[in-house]
C-alpha cells in the first residue's frame, strides 16, 4: 500500500467557497467534454489509482472529487462512477459509517483519509490524487 503524505487544512473564507462553487462547475463542464468509449476498461495505472482511492479514501466520492478523477484519468464522470458502483457490489458488506461535512456534502470517508486531514475539500482530494498518481507513475516507471 502505497504511504499517502499527511496535510495541514487550511482556513476556508466566504471568497474561498464560492470561488470554490466556480471551479467545481469548471471542473464539471470539463469533465463532461471527455469523450472516450464507453465499453474501454481501465488500464493498469487508472485501475490502481481507483483502487488507492476505494481502499484509502471512500467507496462513494462524490461527484466533485468524481470530476476530478475523470479529468485526471482521461474517463467520463459516468465510467468513474460505474466503477465505483460495481467495485461496491463486488465488495458488499465493505459499508462507511463515518461521515465528514464539506462545504454543503456529507462525504463518507474511511478512517485513514479522516487520519490523513481533518479539513477536506476538492482541493486537498485533488492534491492527494496527484500525490498517488505520481507514486503509482513512479513506480511503474522503475520496474
């Protein structure tokens, strides 16, 4: 399992959430111009990642952090949530009882992500997107 970094929350301002709300939608308009075939499988390094985030993080992003990943792996928003959809059946019984508000969510969070920062946003999830897909990137690279 790969050692995510830990991150110090930063202080959120009235300007900060809805300049927030303005990239989220950004990111949302972005994420649905991805066109890619609806039927590919995930390769190896998006497989990873997803997994990474299922296991670590949550097993129902929500459809910010959803966007984000999109983006980030070339995916339509529709396949990431599949994913996480089927992944969820092929795993029953793996239930969050732990939740954290951010912003107006209730995000489920398992309780290493609640270990790693106790102020999450899209931002932090973004940054520790980036983190693992550099570590994962890095190791594929070395074998």
């Amino acid at each position: 399992m790969l050692e995510l970094p830990t991150l110090v929350p930063f202080p959120r301002t009235t300007t900060a959430c809805s300049s927030e709300h303005a990239l989220r939608m950004a990111r949302h308009k972005q994420a649905a111009q991805i066109s890619a075939l609806s039927n590919s499988p995930v390769d190896s390094r998006q497989q990873r990642l997803l997994r990474i985030v299922y296991d670590t993080l949550t097993i129902y992003p929500p459809k910010s952090w959803q966007n984000i990943m999109a983006i980030r792996l070339a995916r339509t928003p529709e396949q990431i949530r599949n994913w996480f959809s089927n992944t969820r059946q092929k795993n029953r019984g793996d239930a969050l009882k732990n939740h954290i508000e951010v912003g107006q969510e209730r995000i489920r969070l398992r309780p290493s992500a609640l270990a790693l920062s106790e102020a999450w946003s899209d931002e932090v999830f973004e940054q520790i997107f980036l983190a693992c897909s550099y570590l994962v990137t890095r190791t594929r690279s070395q074998r």
